[in-house]
C-alpha cells in the first residue's frame, strides 16, 4: 500500500469517523439538551407549586387561629341583607351593654355588584 493510499484511506475513515458521529451523537446531543431545558421548567413549576402549598397553608393555619372570631362575627352579621333583622340585633346588642337605643338610621351603598353588601348605619 502506497502512502498516497493510506493517506485516502487515513481521510476516509476520519470523515467516515465524523459523519457518524454527526448521525448518532449530535440527535442525542440535542435531545439532552432540549431534555435539561424541560427539567428546569418542570422544577421552576415545582417550586412555584411547592409555594402556593406553603400559602395555603399558612392560610389555613390563621383560619384555623380566627374561627372563633368568624364564628362570633358571623352570629352577630345578618346571612341576607334585613332592616327588620338587623335593628333586632342592635338592639339586642345595646340592652346587653346597657346602653339606650333612640334612633337608628340607613342608608345603602351605591356599588350594585359587590359581594359583602354595605348597610350605612347612624346610631
């Protein structure tokens, strides 16, 4: 064999060499990387959930703490919204402190859309 030959054959098989590491390697190259960028994602949104369970329950915690006082506040708060009901329970409220009630006077909230409904009261 001529050193010509074994030249061509020397640059033959590094090309040969090449092309195959381009076929077989450079796909799983890219599809670890793409893979590595999905990992990151995954436990971005792993964290961020991880926190949001934290929240809830820290949220849960101080409810939890407060039931006795939503509990007392809702006893005393009227479900719907009723004048009859509500000056009842004023009234119930100032003979137990032993004030005297007079005059009570509403008046409504100009927001239509609201969830907690506001009633003006002038004792």
């Amino acid at each position: 064999m001529s050193i010509v030959n074994k030249n061509y054959l020397g640059v033959g098989l590094v090309g040969l060499a090449v092309i195959i590491f381009w076929i077989f390697a450079m796909p799983v190259w890219d599809r670890t990387s793409l893979l590595n960028e999905a990992i990151a994602e995954r436990e971005n949104i792993l964290s961020s959930r991880e926190e949001i369970l934290k929240n809830i329950e820290e949220l849960n915690r101080q409810y939890q703490e407060r039931s006795s006082d939503v509990d007392r506040i809702s006893s005393v708060v009227p479900n719907v919204k009723s004048a009859a009901e509500l000056v009842s329970t004023i009234e119930a409220i100032t003979q137990q402190t032993g004030m005297q009630l007079i005059e009570i006077t509403m008046g409504e909230s100009s927001a239509e859309q609201q969830e907690l409904q506001m009633v003006f009261l002038d004792l």
